[in-house]
C-alpha cells in the first residue's frame, strides 16, 4: 500500500509573540530551515499563508545524494524514505523513451539486485512526503508551525524586526524568507531579481489513471523522459494512480485547452487510456536570482532566493539552509559577529548563479535535441520495420551526444570567494573552474569536504562529524588539536576532533590537520598554525574579520 500524503495539513496555531528567527513558508526549504535550526538550539517558528500541502502540486521530486547528505544529518533520512507514495520497485533508473510503453533510446543503469548499495543514494519523494516528515519532527520538538497565517509588513530595529502576521506583530531576532519566488518577504525587504525572462512556457500537469497494470505492469519505471512527436519531458509517478506530465512548449500568450493536453499526456504513455488532470502549473525556462540574499535582518533561502529552469532548486535550497543554519547559530549565541551572515549571501549567491547558468544552457540544449529528434521523426511504437528501427538508432544517437554528466552540479558547491575560507597562498589563482560535468574530491578550503566510511560497520565521516566544527587529525602530532579545542572550548563552540589513520585519506586530504565547518566545508588545512594561531583562524571563519576581508577579496 503506498503512503498517503495526499493532504498535509498545518497546524492550526497561533505563533508566538517572540521568537530568535521566524520563517515564512512552511515548504520544504522553510520547514527544513526550522529543523536545521533547532537542532542548533535557535527558537524558531515558522507561518504560511497556506493551511495545507498537497500531492497534486507535488513540485520537485528527485533528490540527489547531497541532498541525502543531509536528510542524514538531521536524522530524518529513514523516515523520508519510508514516506514512499509509490513502490519503491517502480524506481528504476530515468528511462529515455518513446512513451511508458515504447522504445528505450538510450542504456540505463536499471537497479541490480547483487550491486551493493550506494554510498552516494538518490532519493525520489514528492515534497509532501518530505513536510510530513518534516512537520512531524518539528512537532515532537515543540517547534511552532503555523498554517492560515500571513505576512503583511515588516518593521526593522536596531535589536530585531517586527512582522505583521494576521494583524498580530511579532517580535524577531531575524526574519527568513522561504516563501517561493513570489516571496512576499522579498516584495517587503525590497529586493530585486535579476536573470533572463522565458520566452515560452511549459505546463507540469498531474494527471490521474485508473488501474494500468494490465498495459504497463505490476512495476512500471516511475521516471521516464519521453521524446515523440506529441509529448516530451518527464513523464514520472506521482503515486499509483497519479502521474507527473509536461507539456509544451508554447508562446506566452498560449492557453492550451484540457483537450490538448489530454493528447499530449495520453501520447507520453503510448496507449489510450482514461485520465483526469489533477494540477496543471505553469513553469518557465528562465533564471530570477535575488541580487541579495541577505537585506538587515531578513535573509532569503530556497525558491525566494533563486528560481530558474527545472532540475535541482529545491536541492539548492536546502544547501541555503544548511549553510546559513550553523551561521545563524553561532550570531544568536554570541559566538560570532553579525557580520558572519554577510558570507551567505557572498557564498551561496555565486552558486547558485553557476547553477542556474548550467541549467539555463541544458534546457536550450534540450530544445535543440527535441527539435532534431522531432525532425528525424519518432516511429509509432507499434512500428517494428527496418526504417523504425534505423530511425530509432538515429534518434539514440543524437540524444546520447548532447547527454551530459552533472556530477559538478551534485557535489561541487565549492566557496572560492568567501571572506570566512582560510584560503591557501595561491589557491585562488590556480583554481580549476567550476565544471558542471565535473567533480573530482578536493580537500582545499572553500570545498566540500571529501565523505567515505571510517569504520567498518558503515559509518561515515559526515555521521562522525555531525552538526559541530570538526577538525581532521591525521598525523601523530597533536599539538594543532590542542589548540583549536583550547580556543574552542572559550569561545563555547560546538566542536569535536576525528583522528583518522587511514594513509588513504591522508593522501587524498594531502595535509596533517583539517578544519571542516558545519556545512561539511572545508575552512582550513595544514600541519602547522599560521600567525595569530587558532584565535586568527577562527576569527576569519566566524567573522571577526569579514569586512576586511571582503574588501581585499573585491580587489582581487
């Protein structure tokens, strides 16, 4: 029987009067903000104008093994694979295809029961099924969320930011928008978008089936691309009985007519059938980045930050949250400056610009193979001649030239600019660039740090290192470790010490001591302290020198 997260209701509650960070939208990235947050000991609430979620406007679905990463860390990663809403049988690799019961255009690595399992799992769950798991938590953690409540007006003073909620103010330390990308935050903040307007448009529909088994199987692939001559794009399981369909493209000023998209949907699953449309909703191939994702108090995550071409924003928002969450923390505990949560802002605004390039320049890409695929021409699938086939072959060909790896866009979030990285002398200047088919483990600071298994019964770096600074020991002299816990322990910062024997991993870290931040980024390395010893290195990774620093990096 699969999950039912059809409906997820809000709690029905009032939020408090006051309260360190409140969040606005109760998405996944604000719910997930709130989790990352509490877990740091920060008060935090979250509103929502909304009252519900649904499965219907199921939004992203697919989440990749960074993503992963950190539904691991915050304990939840059990529980959001649990919350399945179709067999989890039915993932089966993304198939190209000629329609759900047609050709396969391309090799696809399909599950393999003797494989062992990955270290690096994906994971595809729709966004209700994570604010289920989500909302859970936060209510066994007596975080307040509040569903039918609106944000009107916010008031900033020199101590914290007043929000008009439902014509009740609340009094916050700072206010996070995570409130898509009509943000109502952002709109009050007064902050702009910039990035290319679409010139066309898609529709994602949900459609609803009865019962297919008969035609596609008891254990249908769940996540397909179809290439024909009606339908294109993803045609991917939703639950048993509900579908995910694009459709499109079309003008701007197209409104295409339930008939229409009927036909298109019909001819993704390559047979007649019944369907009912669920949702359909409008998206666009474009890129809207904030020019700031920090104004005062108010701070942007998620879809308020950055909306662009499908394929990974929701993965980018959580990466929003998991490094601003442990910079939140540090300020609200008086264990760094304000001036720290500038480094949001200067690290995850440049990201997610590489990111959204990418995916802008994949998605014209995929206009251009649709076109040439469409020119070829798709057989009907019932068409098995010797001209279909060689057409089919073609077609296979021209998809597999333009297929391109993403594993730069999985797993390098690297912070090459950050006034709070102790870069290395020269580091800078001999960066590689960032590729987005590109990932290779790099130590260096401003990188994510390389992850593996360091005992034998599974347990990884990341688990070791969990939510605190951590420092890397991977040499006999421990007289680094000394003083990085001594000046830890003063300034009341979380922080733990992995010793690591392994020669391996000395070769690939390629220095005696690491300094990994919270988020799994590495902030400094070597085998001895600079000048200013630990004090000097962690006043430039909380802060305490940002400003200078940001300075010297703008001149570079």
């Amino acid at each position: 029987m699969n999950r039912d997260v059809h409906t997820v209701r809000f709690p029905s509650v009032a939020p408090p009067a006051d309260v360190d960070v409140l969040v606005v939208g109760a998405g996944p990235v604000g719910l997930s903000a709130a989790v990352e947050l509490s877990a740091r000991g920060v008060g935090v609430a979250v509103v929502d104008r909304a009252r519900e979620a649904t499965l219907i406007r199921a939004g992203a679905m697919g989440h990749t093994p960074r993503v992963v990463e950190h539904f691991r860390r915050w304990g939840l990663l059990q529980q959001i694979r649990d919350e399945w809403t179709f067999p989890p049988e039915w993932n089966r690799g993304i198939r190209l295809v000629t329609s759900l019961v047609g050709h396969d255009l391309a090799p696809n690595r399909a599950p393999s029961f003797s494989r062992a399992p990955s270290s690096e799992e994906a994971l595809r769950r729709p966004q209700s099924a994570l604010q289920k798991v989500f909302l859970d938590h936060l209510a066994a953690r007596g975080v307040p969320v509040a569903g039918g409540h609106a944000l009107t007006a916010l008031r900033e003073h020199a101590d914290g930011i007043d929000a008009v909620v439902s014509g009740r103010t609340i009094r916050a330390r700072y206010v996070l928008g995570a409130d898509g990308g009509s943000s109502t935050v952002r709109r009050l903040a007064g902050i702009e978008r910039d990035g290319e307007r679409a010139t066309e448009k898609r529709l994602r529909l949900i459609v609803r089936t009865g019962d297919i088994s008969d035609r596609v199987g008891p254990a249908p692939s769940g996540t397909n691309i179809v290439f024909n001559q009606k339908a294109s794009g993803f045609l991917a399981a939703v639950s048993t009985r509900e579908w995910r369909v694009y459709a499109g493209p079309y003008p701007l000023d197209h409104e295409p007519s339930e008939q229409e998209l009927l036909d298109t949907a019909r001819a993704a699953f390559g047979f007649d059938l019944d369907l009912q449309i669920a949702s359909a909703t409008t998206f666009y191939e474009a890129t809207r980045i904030a020019r700031t994702f920090r104004s005062g108090r108010v701070l942007l995550a998620g879809d308020a930050a950055h909306v662009r071409t499908p394929g990974g924003n929701l993965g980018e928002g959580f990466g929003d949250v998991v490094n601003l969450g442990w910079k939140l923390a540090a300020v609200l505990d008086g264990s760094a400056p304000d001036a720290l949560l500038d480094s949001y802002d200067q690290e995850r605004r440049p990201h997610n610009w590489r990111v959204a390039e990418f995916a802008l320049a994949r998605a014209v890409r995929g206009r251009a193979t649709l076109a040439a695929v469409r020119r070829i021409g798709v057989p009907a699938d019932d068409d098995v001649s010797e001209s279909a086939v060689a057409r089919r072959e073609e077609i296979t060909r021209r998809i597999g030239a333009d297929r391109l790896d993403a594993s730069g866009v999985t797993f390098d979030e690297r912070y090459d600019a950050s006034a709070v990285v102790w870069y290395e002398d020269g580091q800078r200047e001999t960066e590689p660039g960032w590729r987005p088919d590109v990932y290779e483990d790099d130590p260096r600071p401003g990188h994510r740090a390389p992850d593996g298994v360091v005992d034998p019964y599974g347990g990884t770096l990341y688990d070791r290192i969990g939510n605190a600074f951590a420092l890397l020991v991977l040499s006999a002299d421990r007289t680094v470790e000394a003083a990085f816990a001594a000046e830890a322990a003063g300034r009341r910062l979380p922080f733990t010490v992995v010793h690591l024997t392994d020669p391996q991993v000395r070769e690939l870290y390629g220095a005696a001591n690491v300094l990994v931040r919270p988020d799994q980024h590495v902030a400094w390395r070597g085998a001895e302290l600079p000048d200013g010893g630990a004090a000097a290195v962690l006043d430039r990774i909380l802060g305490a020198r940002a400003a200078v620093l940001t300075t010297e990096l703008a001149g570079a």
